[in-house]
C-alpha cells in the first residue's frame, strides 16, 4: 500500500465575506446571540468541508464551506445556518477537504509528514505529531527509511495529536531546522494569540511565517470534527502535517490541515501544542 503524504486539506480564508442575497449564499432571517450560535454550531453542524469560529473582529460566529458542500449538504448547512440568523455570518471558500499524496521522507509505511517537537518523560525521548499521521504502533523512519521511532498513542478526530517514543540511537531534533546552518531553540509550550507572527516548518514546504488568524476553530474533517485549533495565513502542502508552529523559543502547535499552496498562499489550521503535551505528560527539550 503506497503511504500518503498527510496535510489534510481544509478551508479558510483571510477575510470573511457575509453571503446574503447573493447566488453562492442566502439570506439570514431572524436574531440569535453570538455564544448560542456556537452552541449550536457545535452540536449540529457536522457536514464535512464546514469550519466555524468567532470571528475576532466582530464577535460573531463565521462558518465556513467548501466545494464539496453540495446537494444534501448543502440543504443540512442551510438548515443549521438559517435558524441561528444575523448571528452567524456564512462563507463559501473555493477548495476540498481532502488528504493529498506525494514527497518522501519522514514517514510511516502509509504516511508521509513532518516531525513536531521533542520531549522527555521518566527520563526517555519522545516527539509529539499529528494524530492523523499514524496509529498506535506505526513506525516512523527517514528518508533512508532508517527507524525514528514508533507511535505509542494516537488521538484523531476530536483532536489531532500522537505521541512517538524515539528509537534508541536515532537523531533526536531538539531544535527546528530554519536551513542555511540556522536552528531556533524550543524552550516552552506558548499559547497563540490573534495577530501574533508565527513560523511553520514541514518537510515539503521548509520554513513559511505568517498570523494567527483565529483561535478555538472546528473544522469537520470526513473523518470527524476536530476542535481548538488556531487558524493561521500560514501555507502549507502535502507532506508538512505534524510539522511545528512556533514563536521564537515557544512551542505554539501542530499543523494539522489546511487550504492553498506556497505558491499561490493560503491557510492553515493547527493543534495547539499544550493540551497535547498535558495529554501525554510531556515536557519539551
């Protein structure tokens, strides 16, 4: 079985446009607060290419659809949508949540992505990726398909985090690789913040900085939803799932998807990097 290169794309957008009246949108009917309608949105809307967050700017809850939202979809959207009103503002992003397949490199027998950060825990080396990299019991390796390391817990959807205990001997990455004989040290776990200028490392795509966008976005996956995760202008491709996001010597999360290419831009979602260490009683080094 070929393995897949995993960024798993997702939609987004940097501003977000309200469709009503338009032929790609409708028009919202009646009044909801903004906290009851990501209530709502977070019990009913499960539709597959959707994302919904609060919006920073304005304080109003932003969902989000891509081109697969059709038909059927389309019409349990609406449903959802229409009955929390001028609360919620709707937008169509051009793209398709999808898993993509190609590269080589860090990989397991199905996947292609990209290491996060180190750790230690009862005095042993660990590194922290995304969930939906791999299973419980995969194994990493290299390029060279030398063993990294195997994978001792996976949490994927819901959230999107893994734990890989390192293979004695092999290279432990206690820095991020910036290229050019440039490294930037990782000394503690930071918590995103609207505005603030972050930097991701993949494996495909190397080294690409932008802003946080939003914080606490769900994006439904065909796999699941997954919850928390921050937002960013950031670019990403196949290949760079798992890699990290960080903030100068702060560790900030995980990249797991995203919409668009470094060439032509876009957006990226990522696992915020606390809750996964706390998950697994990790600290970094």
């Amino acid at each position: 079985m070929p393995r897949k290169a995993l960024w798993i794309a997702a939609v987004g957008a940097a501003a977000a446009l309200a469709l009503t009246g338009t032929t790609s949108g409708w028009a919202q009917e009646s009044a909801s607060s903004g906290p009851n309608a990501m209530r709502a949105l977070t019990g009913d809307l499960t539709v597959p290419g959707t994302t919904w967050y609060t919006d920073p700017r304005t304080g109003r809850a932003t969902v989000t659809y891509d081109d697969t939202v059709t038909g059927a979809a389309m019409a349990r959207l609406r449903g959802v949508t229409g009955r929390l009103g001028g609360a919620v503002t709707v937008v169509h992003e051009p793209g398709i949540l999808t898993r993509r397949s190609s590269g080589s490199g860090i990989h397991t027998a199905e996947f292609d992505c990209s290491l996060g950060f180190s750790g230690q825990k009862d005095r042993k080396p660990y590194f922290i990726t995304a969930g939906h990299c791999g299973a419980a019991g995969a194994q990493w390796f290299n390029a060279d398909d030398s063993l990294i390391g195997t994978v001792v817990d996976s949490q994927f959807p819901g959230v999107d985090y893994a734990l890989v205990a390192y293979e004695p001997g092999a290279e432990r990455a206690g820095v991020v690789d910036l290229g050019g004989g440039k490294v930037q040290d990782i000394a503690r776990a930071g918590v995103a913040r609207v505005g603030e200028h972050v930097t991701r490392k993949g494996q495909t795509t190397g080294v690409h900085s932008g802003t946080v966008m939003a914080l606490d976005v769900t994006v439904n996956y065909p796999e699941g939803k997954v919850s928390g995760l921050v937002k960013t202008d950031v670019c990403a491709e196949n290949g760079d799932s798992g890699g990290p996001l960080f903030d100068g010597t702060a560790a900030i999360g995980l990249l797991s998807g995203g919409k668009g290419d470094c060439t032509a831009g876009g957006v990226s979602y990522y696992q915020p990097v606390q809750p996964a260490l706390q998950a697994f009683g990790i600290a970094l080094y």
